[in-house]
C-alpha cells in the first residue's frame, strides 16, 4: 500500500519537475547572455572614457600626427553611436586599429614614452581591451551553451513551447584573431 | 599505429563533472551504510538511526563549511595585493580579465611572501571569493604563463570546488567519527542491544566500520585529484591556451619549494601541494603527477 503511494508521489514529482527543470535552464541561460553583454557594453564605455585623456595627454607631444588622432577621435565616436552588437564589435575593432597605430607613432617620441600618464593610460587601454576580448569570449560561451539547451532533446520541445529562438555568435574579425604578444 | 584519441577540453569538463557525481553517490552510500551499521549494532531499527544519524551528519558538515575564510588566509600568511607595485597591478588585472571570462565577480587578490611558485582559490561562494598567488609566482612566471595559473584558480571557483572539498571533507570526518564511535562501543562491549542478531551481519558491520574511513579518504583524494584535472581543463578553457598552463607547470616542478607555508590543511587547495617534495603521485595525494597534468592539457 504504502510503495504505491511512493511511487505516485515519485512520479508526480518527475512529471513536474522535469519541465520545471528545463524552463528554468533556459531562462537561466538567457539572462546569462544578457548579462554577458551587459558587461562588453560596460568595457566599451570604459575605453570610450579613456580615450580623452589619451588624446590630450598626446596631443602636446605629437602635434604633427593630426591624422592618426583623428582617425582615434573618429573611432570613438563610431562606437558611441553604435547600437546593435555587432555594430558595436565592428566600431570596437576600428578604435582597436586606430590606436594600435597611434601607440606604434609613439615610439618615436621618447618623451612621450617617458611620461608617467601616457604609461598609465596605455596600461589601462590595454587592459581594456583584453576584458573587451575575454567579454566576448563570455559571450559566445553564453550563446553556444543557451543553443545547445534548445537544440537538444528534450530542451527543444520546451524551447519550442516558449518560442526561443538560436542566438546568432558575435563574430570576430580576421586581423584580431592572431594572439597579440602583449608583454607587461 | 594507434590513432591518438583527441579530447575536446569541453569532453574533458564533462566527463570529469560526471565521474564527480559518481564518486560522491559513493561517498553518500558509504555513509548511509555507516550510519546503518551504527544503528544495526546498536539494535536500532534502521529509521531511527538515519533520523539521528544525518542530522548529526549535516551538522558537522555545515559546522565545517562555516570554516572561515579568514583562517586559510592567515595561515598562508597571506596579504591583499599592492596595486602600486607593477607585477602587483598586472596581477589585479589578469584576474579581472579571467573572472569576466568566467562571468563571475571578481575576487578579492592577495599576495603571499614566498619565493616558490604557487596559488590558491578559497572562499564560500563566487560572490566571496579569494584568489591568492606567490610573490614567486609573479616574479618567475611570463603573463601567459600567470594566466593558465589564474584560470585553473577561477576554474576552481566556477566549479565550486571549494564547497566540494568542504563537504567531502565533513562527509570524511563524519564516517571516521562514526566509525569511532562503533568499534569502541564493540570494544568495550557496550554494543549490546535487545533482540536477536545476526552474528555474520554483525561481523560484516565490524568490518565494514574498519574499512569505511579509509576508503572514505581514499575516494576524498581521488575526488581531489579528479578536480584538479578539471581545473585544468576549465582553465585551459577560459584563457583559449592550454600551453601558457602547461608551461607553468613545467616551471613548477623544476622549483621545488624551500619553505613552505600555510598550514596542511589548505594544502589541497593549492595548484601543487607545498608539502610535496617529489614530483611522483600515489592514491595518497591531492594532487595528480604534475607530468600526467602537462600531458594532458598539451593534448587538448
């Protein structure tokens, strides 16, 4: 009498819990890109800041290299107007370029090198840059593990009933691919 | 020729998360059958047993997990990380960079004085978490190298092996406990119930009762190792780079420590046992043989 009962029990809690189980996966994954994007957004604002500083700190000592400030200034206000992710991934590598030539340029002016916020600064830009590259490595981790959860039996019938849709990778560009030997 | 059989790093995280399951299912049949016997013996029936046993149990596991942070910190005679300093700074970024990786807040940095290279991760929960890294360890190791090391430590808290060492601990201690207290009370000839039993069940539960602690352990240690291995391949994972670990690792075991510190306990919880003075492994130790470590992550 009492196994019955059990196994009702047990089977009442299987036929519930199941679905609950893979609602709550989903959601609990989709609210992990979100934040994951939350946060590239929060280091693009981040790098957007520095970039003043960077400009007048620079400005003094190389006067001559107007073109490669500008294309810095443009970049940045590229990425300020950028709205969708990959617009904002396209504006971010554009600063990234921008400023690799301009840190290049400065290796020709000594005093420049020598000052203590233009090192700061580029420590910093550096820094950022390498959060803004492990953010969207987050990122496409949150995506490929919330795809996996609605592709695969029996999340898809779930995801299907909540009409999720696959999340498309950021996708990065040629150039960034190869590691940078970025040596402190 | 044998085809050299491939794992993708994600295999190995998802292998290693499903032996751990294994493994502990074990380690909880093993108490319920201490606790059993501790009942049986004692001419319990075998409910009332389990409805004083576990909450026992339990106990001692929360009391063990409330094991303060603190306490690890001071032992390893750690201190927070000087921003100021350069290696110092880079150090504070790289963890930064790695808890983003692994889309967890960051965690406090410390630094201990000690000229041998080393790391650990403690703390309850992400959210309070500690990563902490020898003064060594930034001297002797490049950035990529400092970043597999930071990623096995971050790995260690995504994967919540803090907790898991805690409670396999408290599990460990409350089997040898009770273990204890069953062979004195058969010592002592206390372990007379009423009615009638079994004498081969009761020979089986004596030797079970003997047993049980040191296959406890034993299965704690491969627990522990089993979680290293994932560690390593969680942190391969996070930093895209298996080699800059493998490196490390390779540096790690030509600096054999000359004054190790913290106490024995936390010793587990670092990314090679300071107390360790050969590079060999057994079923004794916390740690795999750093060899068969660097095999694998060049491997993936």
């Amino acid at each position: 009498m009492w196994i019955w009962i059990l196994l009702i029990i047990l089977l009442f809690l299987i036929i519930v819990g199941i679905p609950v189980y893979y609602y709550n996966k989903i959601i609990r994954l989709e609210n992990r890109i979100d934040n994951a994007w939350a946060q590239i957004d929060v280091q693009l604002k981040r790098r957007a800041d520095l970039i003043p500083n960077l400009v007048k700190t620079v400005k003094g000592y190389m006067e001559h290299e107007r073109t490669v400030l500008e294309n810095v200034t443009k970049a940045r206000t590229a990425l300020m107007k950028a709205k969708t992710p990959q617009e904002n991934m396209d504006a971010n590598n554009q600063l990234t370029a921008a400023l690799k030539t301009l840190f290049a340029v400065a290796e020709n002016y000594p005093n420049l090198k020598a000052n203590e916020n233009f090192l700061q600064l580029q420590d910093e830009l550096t820094h950022t840059e390498d959060k803004i590259a492990y953010a969207r490595q987050h990122y496409n981790d949150s995506v490929l593990a919330f795809n996996n959860a609605i592709e695969t039996f029996p999340g898809n019938t779930f995801a299907r009933l909540l009409g999720k849709k696959e999340k498309e990778m950021l996708q990065i560009p040629e150039e960034s691919r190869e590691k940078p030997e970025i040596s402190f | 020729m044998l085809a050299e059989r491939r794992l993708m790093i994600e295999d190995h995280i998802r292998r290693n998360k499903r032996d751990t399951l294994l493994v502990c299912l074990f380690m909880l049949i093993l108490l319920f059958g201490v606790i059993f016997a501790f009942g049986y013996a004692l001419g319990f029936p075998p409910y009332i047993a389990m409805v004083i046993g576990l909450p026992l149990a339990l106990l001692y596991v929360g009391l063990t997990y409330s094991f303060s942070v603190q306490s690890v910190l001071s032992a390893a005679k750690a201190r927070p990380v000087n921003i100021k300093n350069r290696d110092e700074k880079i150090l504070d970024y790289k963890v930064e960079e790695l808890a983003i990786a692994a889309g967890l807040p960051k965690p406090r940095v410390y630094v201990q004085d000690s000229s041998d290279i080393n790391a650990f991760a403690t703390g309850r929960k992400p959210g309070e978490a500690v990563i902490c890294v020898t003064k060594g360890a930034l001297q002797k190791l490049n950035t990529e190298e400092l970043e597999g090391v930071i990623g096995h430590e971050m790995s260690h808290i995504l994967n919540r092996d803090i907790l898991l060492a805690t409670v396999t601990v408290g599990v460990v201690g409350a089997i040898a406990l009770i273990s204890e207290i069953l062979l004195r009370s058969f010592l002592w000839g206390r372990g007379g119930g009423r009615g009638q039993r079994n004498v081969v069940l009761l020979i089986v539960a004596i030797i079970f009762v003997i047993l049980a602690p040191i296959f406890s352990r034993l299965t704690y240690l491969f627990i522990s190792r089993r979680r290293e291995f994932l560690a390593d391949a969680n942190g391969a994972y996070l930093t895209r780079n298996p080699e800059g670990l493998a490196r490390a690792l390779e540096k790690i075991k030509a600096d054999l420590p000359d004054d190790p510190r913290g106490s024995k306990t936390v010793a587990p919880l670092y990314i090679e046992n300071p107390f360790k003075r050969s590079t060999y492994s057994s079923i004794w130790s916390t740690h795999p043989p750093i060899d068969e470590r660097i095999k694998r992550l060049r491997e993936m």
